[in-house]
C-alpha cells in the first residue's frame, strides 16, 4: 500500500500548494479545490488505518509510524469538520502544511507490519490511543488558530479583526474538544494501567507529562472562560500547550524512559 500513502501524501502537498496560493488570491473555486483535495486525501486515510487494521489484525496504533499516521489523520479530519463551520483560509493552509510534515516524518520510520509487544496486547488500546490523539489534534488546531491569530492582529483593520475573532473562537473550541478527550484517554490510560501493572498511576514519564498538559489546558480553559482572557494571552497559553503536547508525545519517547518505552 505505499502507492496509496504516496497518492494522499501528494494530495495533502498539492492541497497545501493551493491553500498558500489562496491566502493571496481569495478565489473561491480554489477554497474548495482545497477542501476537496483534503477531504480526498483524508478518506484514502481513513482506508490506509482500516486497511492496515485488516491486514495486521489488530488496531494499527503500535509505533511510531502508526501513531503519526493516525495524528496526521485526525488533525485534518478535526478541521475538516470545523471547516463545516468557519471559512478560514489561514487554517487550510497551516493544516495542510502541519499534516504533511507529520506524514513526511512519518515516512522515515519503518512501516512494516510487525506483532503487538505484549503490554500492547489488551481491548483498551483502541479506545485508549484513540481518545488520546483525537485529544492531540484538537490541541494541534488550537496551536494553528493560536499562532494565525497573532499574525492577524498585527494588521489593523476591519477584516483583521473579524479573522482575529473567528481564530480566537476557533482556538477555544478546539482546545476544550482536546481537553474532554485527553481527559478521556488519560482515565482509560489508568484503568487500563491498573489491570495490567497493578496500579492507576505511576509516575511513568509520558503519565506525568500527559498531566503536566492536562493542567496546562485546564489552567487555559479557565482564563479563557472564568476569568475572561482572551487575545495575546490566550494565544500564548495555547502555543505553551500545545509544545507541552509535543514533548509529552515525541519527546518523552527518546529523552526519557518508562513504561511506555516500546513507544519508540
């Protein structure tokens, strides 16, 4: 099947391509050339998983190259859906590139099939990696509205300022949809840990990052919502968040080691 990652890989790049075109043209027939070309690459994604689900008989969510196909799919699959709703040429654009940088990474690991590791081997992985990464995505939009809004507020004007208010909304709603579902992942993470090792929490690097995020985003949600911050600050805690998600996600995997050591 690597025509098949080949072809969507080439999708999502020619998608990026017009999606940076767009951001100085404005066309409408090359928003939605965008939107087809990202909701087509991201359907033969979908086939990928449930293919290689067959093929391997388990869930494909074991290693690296596993985990960032199922990222990269996810992510645009998150925005697709918010495309539903807002109509942001930024975020098309930065979605296309952060997923083709996923993929293009991901391609440097091997893809072969290879036999779940024992710890691996129980019901919960699917729900577990899955309530996880959709949490991680929705985290990943929230760093992409998080980031254009600070470029867009830097040029006054009434359009400036309509974007701002759109990303900004765009950045708060994805950043709690991740936080239900990390919430999610990380109590099916300790029960599922408690029926394999005998205890709900550890202390394992990833569990202690993955709660270092938790609180991250739960200190965001709070400024955002109780104490009304919004703009630069919020943008900010998002971008701080979002780097947390990626050291808890990549970094812990090769800096530090633990139970979740067979993630490399």
């Amino acid at each position: 099947m690597t025509f098949l990652f080949d072809l969507l890989l080439c999708c999502y790049a020619a998608g990026l391509l017009l999606a940076v075109i767009n951001l100085f043209s404005r066309r409408q027939y090359l928003d939605a050339a965008v939107n087809v070309l990202l909701g087509a690459a991201n359907a033969m994604q979908f086939g990928y998983i449930v293919w290689r689900w067959i093929e391997a008989g388990r869930p494909p969510f074991s290693n690296m190259f596993e985990s960032l196909f199922l990222f990269a799919w996810a992510t645009a699959f998150i925005y697709l859906v918010l495309r539903l709703r807002l109509r942001i040429p930024f975020l098309s654009a930065a979605v296309a590139l952060m997923v083709t940088v996923i993929l293009v990474y991901a391609s440097s690991y091997e893809s072969h099939i290879e036999p779940l590791v024992p710890a691996l081997r129980s019901n919960w992985l699917t729900f577990h990696v899955l309530t996880c990464f959709l949490g991680y995505s929705g985290f990943a939009i929230s760093f992409i509205a998080a980031v254009a809004y600070l470029v867009v507020i830097r040029r006054p004007g009434p359009s400036a300022e309509q974007s701002g208010f759109m990303l900004e909304n765009a950045m708060s709603r994805t950043a709690a949809f991740g936080f239900i579902f990390l919430t999610i992942g990380i109590i099916s993470g300790s029960v599922w840990a408690n029926s394999a090792w005998g205890t709900y929490w550890s202390w394992d690097p990833k569990e202690t990052w993955s709660l270092i995020t938790w609180f991250i985003y739960a200190a965001f949600l709070h400024c955002r919502y109780m104490r009304g911050w919004s703009g630069r600050r919020a943008a900010w805690i998002s971008i701080v968040g979002f780097l947390s998600v990626l050291f808890t996600y990549i970094g812990v995997n090769f800096l530090l080691s633990g139970l979740h050591s067979y993630a490399k």
